[in-house]
C-alpha cells in the first residue's frame, strides 16, 4: 500500500539523481524523459524515496537494496511516446516470435528457445521491453541472461516477465519499429 502522507515534490537535487541513475541503468540520456519536472517522490519510513509519481499516474518504484529504478507500465509507456520519433536504440529490446503470446500471458516467463533477435547490449538483471514482429509491445520483464546468451541457448529462462500487455493499458496504444 503506497502511503499518500509522505508524496512530498521532488527537489532540484532529487530530481538529478533520478535522471542520473536512469541515464545509467539504460546506457542513454532518457532521465529528463522518465522523470520530467513535477514529479512526487513517495518516501519509505526510513525517509528514503520509494515510488516517483507524475501526477495520480505511479513511473517508477527504487528498489531499496540497490537503487535500481523499476519503471512502471505507466513509465515505459512514458518513455516509449516520448522516443518513438526518435531512435531508442538505447532501449533493451527482445524480438520474439508471434506465436508465444498467450505464453507470456499464461506463465510470466520468456523462454530463450521463443526468441528470435535481442540488443547486443543487455544485462543480466536489466529491465527489457519484448516486441513482437511489428515492434508492438507485449511486456516489460527483467532479463536473466545476457543478449548472447539468449540467442544461443535454445533452453532456460530468458526473462522474468513483470508486465504483462493484458494488465498494461496504456502500453497498447504504443509501438516501436524494427529498424530503430
């Protein structure tokens, strides 16, 4: 339960090192996207912030014991409308095949055999959007293997899938391309 007593502004400084941390967890200078001016910083009984919201709408939950920023649906959707004109190539990407969908639905899993391309430049542990063959968005999960190894292996757990596009909303009006 998010508490709304402790929704305070975020200050100029609070504002920096969230653009700070997002440009690094996503290798590409998106902070001032994800996180514009007026966003509400949630804070945790420690004082520590916990969830960024814009408005009634949640971007983003820190994770405590690293700082990680864990985008929300509503923050990938964020973040996908204000790049699409742009090239988002800094944007963790796996392609997979069209016929895995009600898969992802059913088990929350990415298998490493339904995958058919991914960015070179993915992590274990990094937040990745899974597209379709038309650069539709079908969910937001957390990559267990690197790139290479997701291509390769044709056994094993790819992705944790954390969102899935039957609960995501607002990131069915969205899509990417292909050649981005």
């Amino acid at each position: 339960m998010i508490h709304m007593k402790r929704k305070k502004p975020a200050t100029y400084i609070e504002l920096i090192q969230l653009r700070g941390t997002a440009n690094y967890l996503f290798s590409c200078d998106i902070g001032e996207f994800i996180f514009p001016s007026g966003i509400d910083i949630v804070y945790s009984k420690s004082n520590k912030p916990k969830h960024i919201f814009l408005g009634d709408e949640l971007i983003a939950t820190i994770r405590p014991h690293d700082g990680y920023v864990i985008l929300s649906e509503f923050g990938f959707a964020l973040l996908l409308k204000k790049l699409k004109s742009e090239k988002i190539s800094c944007i963790k990407k796996i392609l997979v095949r069209d016929d895995i969908v009600p898969h992802l639905k059913k088990y929350k899993t990415l298998f490493a055999k339904h995958i058919v391309d991914v960015s070179p430049n993915i992590r274990p542990q990094e937040e990745v959007i899974i597209i379709n063959s038309k650069g539709e968005v079908l969910a937001v999960g957390r990559a267990l293997l690197n790139g290479e190894e997701m291509v390769a292996f044709k056994r094993g757990v790819a992705v944790k899938v954390r969102v899935g596009k039957n609960k995501v909303k607002k990131l069915e009006e969205y899509s990417i391309s292909e050649d981005d």
